[in-house]
C-alpha cells in the first residue's frame, strides 16, 4: 500500500512540473532566442542564462524553466509598461490629430467667412453714398471685431453688442441725414431710446439679432466642443497605468518569451480582458463622451439650410445695407415721429434730402462647410473599443479558437470569458486586479468636464447664450488638447470644477479631543493611586 502511494505521489509531481519550450524534452532548452530578443532591446546579457534555469525566483512569469532572470524580468516589465503607454498615446494622438483638423478647418472657415462678409458690406455702398459709410467706418468694422471676439470666447453679451451698434448707427446715420440742424447729444440720446418704438430700420434689427445670435453661439459651442473634447483625449491618455496593470501586461507580452514561446502571440479573449482591466477607467468615459458627440452633431446641424454660417454671415452686408436704406428712404416721416416723441428741432437750414437705394453686393463665393460629420460619428466608441484596437492591431493574434496562441501561462486555449466595459464590471477580471471601489480622479475630472460641455452645447442648440471661461486645470497653460504647442490654443474654455479627492480620516478629528480629555480627567485618579501606595509603604 505504501509503495502504491509513492508511486501516485511520483506520478502527480511530474505531471505538475512545467514543461519548457512545448519541446516535451526533458533536456534543458538554449536562450539564445531571448538573449538575442533582449540584447536587441538595448539590455545588457551580463547575468543572461545560456540555457533554462529554475524559475523560483520570478514574481510576475509562471515559475517553471525559465530563460528569464528576476533581473530580466524588472527590464522586460519596465519596457512591456513603456510601449503599453506608447500605444495608448499614440491611439489618442490620432483622434487628437481628427479633431485638431475639424477645428482648425472649421475655425478658418468661420473666420474667412467674417473677413469676406465685412469686405462685402464696404463693397455694397454705392458711390454716392460712400462718404456715409466713411464716416461710420469705426461703427462697421467695431461690429464685426465685437462677433470675433465673441467666437473667441470673450466674455460678450452678442444681444448687447448687436444693440450696441443699431443704437450707434441710428445715431450716426440721423445725424448725417439732419446735417441742416444743430443736434446736440442730449437730443441724440433720445432718438436712440426712442428707436425701439419708431424702428427707423424696420424689423432688421430684431430678425438679425435672433439669427445672429443663434448662429455665433452654435459656432462658439461647437469649436470649444471640438477643443474640450481633444483635452480630454490628451489627459486621459496620459493616466499612468497601475502596478497591477503593469503586472499584466508584462504577463502577456514577454513572459511568453521567458517560457521559451516568442512565436505564440496573446490569445485574443486573453489581450481583451487585460486590456479591459487596464482601461477600465477610460472606458467610464463612454456614456459622457457619447452624450458630448450627440450633442456636438446636433448643433452642427444647425449650419445647415437657411440659419446655416455660410447663408447668415455672407447675408449680413445685405440686412444692414436694407435698413440704412429703409431709414433714409423715410427720414422725413422718421424726424416727423422724433419730433412729436421729443422736442422741436432748431432750425439751421433747410436741405431736402434725397431717397438712395442701396445696391447689396452678392457674394463672390460661396464657402463650404468643411464639416465632416463622419468623423463625430466614428469618435463616439472610441473609450469602449480602445482594448480591442490596440488587441487586433498591434499585440494578439485575430483567431478566437486559437489553440495555439499565449494564454499567459503556455501555448493553449484561453477559457475564461470577456469581461464588460468600465470599472464595474472588472471584479471578476481574472488578469488584472482591481479595487472598483477606487477610481481614477483625473479621468473623474474628464468625466465632469464632458458633462459641462455637453450641457452647454444642449443650451447653444437651443439658442442660450453661455458664458465661456477657462476649463484648464493646467493653470501655466502648458499644452492644449488640440496642438502640440501653445499657437493654436484658441478656442474658449470652460472652468473645471475642484474635483479633489476628499480628505479621509480613520477617525473622526473630533476624537483626538475626546481622546486627549479623557487621559487628562484620569490624571487626579493616578495620583490619588500613587499617593494611597506611598502611605502603606511608610506605614509598613
């Protein structure tokens, strides 16, 4: 019976003990593939085995015969966590790179669009009157340098500046038409508060406001959405992986090469779950970032049709054009109405003037919108497919069944199924250790700034103005989320809101207090203690 147990027990120990190489050989195997693969990588061989040694010492790699020495194995983790980060960078770099062209194709168009409308309205005055818009050039070009700087991401209030130069042209414009008259300021002044009853430009003013506004606001919106979307692309990137992902990672790309496997590439299922574990945060982006490109594509819709950029901007040199018209087709009928609103005009001498119409210049060109909405589209998966990117293209083989393929402990099937996308779904991960009670604040950061734009993109659709400041938590403004440097920096911004983590305490601070009050209540009763033992020891 005895002899029968030995020989069980011999039996398990060499079905346990790990083979090497999948040569099925007991004879110890060369490392002259690693030595070759890690001298390439710029380490040094000193210390590197010729042949396969005994894997006690490994902390990361399955412990069988190893050509891998604990040594080898810090160097070839280091490098399997510089290239994991390399490929995370470089996949963000490419949506960076997507939407920086949007951006600066959107914001060169916008611009080009200012810049050829006020050359327009210069263009639209006929000879005649040309002294008119000489005289009001400040007035024009404040107008269009007041609509820069509010697409800038300026702190205007665009209603306000629009009425600002209605209520400086009424005045400009009354005054030139009245030259027969001493017109003081004080009497300018009442002209202009009597302008929203005796709308001396027709319903121009009004219409062009609320098309205007409509327009700059979905314009502003959408270029900080295209900035503050790149921003988040740019930091979350640069999230560190964690310790145990790192672990992982080096598990499933150069442990194989330690067991002697170089050819057998990660299986599949096994790269999603490691990958799905190491981006579990990024991949909580998912349902904030998707809400930030719904929004983004709805309020480009509103550049299309009849309150599209091209058709408002370009149509502007014309509304303008027909209101000084309208008033100065009507002057007399509008110094009629001035004059009963307010006080008799002092008589200098008398003119009559003149009834000019206005020739609006068409625009030479038309500008398309270089808008390609395909591209807000394809961005909306990229946190939840970012695993099985960086999988199918650059780590694991593509063949699901593979047999044959690194499962992180030898050349076999991986059994264990996929795990779901984001944090929550990770506590059953079998590659990757995880504590889902304790996200990553920076991507937590990014997940509010997302919430902020798109609620803000939500209001610009439905033609709210908002209030653009800066969103940097990177306060020397080192870098934006759409240029390498700072020139192109130019889009508005938010103000991220303190999301710090909290401060913890295994108590509360109150306690310390209560701690320290209690030793000293106890204080008398020592003494007294002490005081009684000295007494007896006298006595005695």
């Amino acid at each position: 019976m005895m002899d029968f147990a030995v020989v069980i027990a011999l039996v398990l120990c060499a079905l346990t003990v790990p083979g090497f190489g999948d040569t099925g050989s007991g004879k110890a195997q060369s490392c002259s593939d690693i030595r070759q693969f890690y001298n390439g990588n710029g380490f040094s061989l000193k210390g590197v085995p010729q042949s396969e040694i005994s894997g006690e010492h490994l902390r990361i790699c399955p412990q069988g015969y190893t050509c891998c020495t604990s040594v080898m194995e810090d160097s070839l983790s280091n490098l399997s966590r510089t290239e994991m980060q390399g490929l995370i960078r470089d996949a963000g770099r490419a949506l960076q790179a997507s939407l920086n062209g949007q951006y600066k194709a959107f914001d060169d168009y916008l611009l080009e669009l200012l810049n050829r409308s006020e050359v327009v309205l210069q263009e639209s005055y006929p000879p005649v009157l040309g002294f008119l818009y000489t005289q009001n050039t400040r007035v024009f070009s404040d107008l269009y340098t007041e609509l820069r700087r509010y697409y800038r991401g300026s702190n205007i209030n665009i209603e306000e500046a629009l009425n600002e130069f209605w209520a400086r042209l009424l005045e400009r414009l009354f005054k030139g038409a009245n030259g027969q008259y001493l017109i003081g300021d004080d009497y300018l002044e009442c002209v202009s508060k009597q302008s929203e009853t005796l709308r001396p430009f027709g319903d121009t003013p009004r219409d062009l406001k609320l098309k205007v506004t409509r327009t700059f606001v979905a314009a502003r919106s959408f270029v900080q959405g295209l900035v503050i979307s790149g921003e988040v692309v740019r930091k979350v990137s640069q999230v560190p992986l964690s310790p145990e992902c790192v672990r992982a990672i080096m598990k499933m790309t150069y442990c194989r090469h330690c067991r002697g496997v170089p050819s057998a590439r990660p299986c599949a299922n096994y790269c999603a779950n490691v990958l799905k574990g190491c981006l579990a945060n990024h991949a909580d982006l998912d349902t904030e970032w998707r809400n930030l490109a719904d929004a983004m594509l709805q309020v480009a819709n509103r550049f299309e049709g009849a309150s599209s950029v091209n058709v408002v901007f370009l149509s502007l040199p014309k509304r303008i054009s027909e209101a000084i018209t309208t008033m100065m087709d009507n002057i007399d009928t509008f110094n009629t109405k001035v004059s009963t609103a307010v006080s008799t005009l002092t008589h200098k001498t008398r003119t009559r003037t003149h009834t000019y119409r206005y020739t609006t210049a068409s625009p030479h060109f038309i500008i398309l919108l270089p808008i390609k909405l395909i591209r807000l589209r394809d961005m909306q998966s990229y946190w939840v497919s970012l695993p099985s990117t960086l999988c199918s293209d650059r780590v694991a083989t593509r063949a699901q069944g593979d047999d044959k393929c690194w499962n992180g402990m030898a050349r076999a099937r991986y059994l264990p199924e996929v795990m779901g996308d984001g944090l929550a779904s990770q506590i059953n991960n079998p590659e990757v250790e995880i504590d889902i009670t304790k996200p990553d604040m920076t991507i937590r950061q990014q997940i509010m700034q997302l919430k902020i734009m798109t609620n803000r993109l939500r209001n610009a659709f439905n033609g709210n103005d908002v209030d653009f400041q800066d969103t940097s938590d990177d306060v020397s403004g080192s870098g934006s989320g759409m240029c390498a440097d700072d020139n192109c920096a130019r889009g508005p911004r938010l103000m991220a809101p303190n999301t710090d983590r909290p401060k913890l305490y295994a108590y509360p601070p109150e306690n310390k207090k209560v701690v320290k009050a209690s030793a000293n209540h106890n204080l008398p009763f020592i003494a007294l203690y002490l005081l009684s033992l000295v007494t007896l020891l006298l006595r005695r």
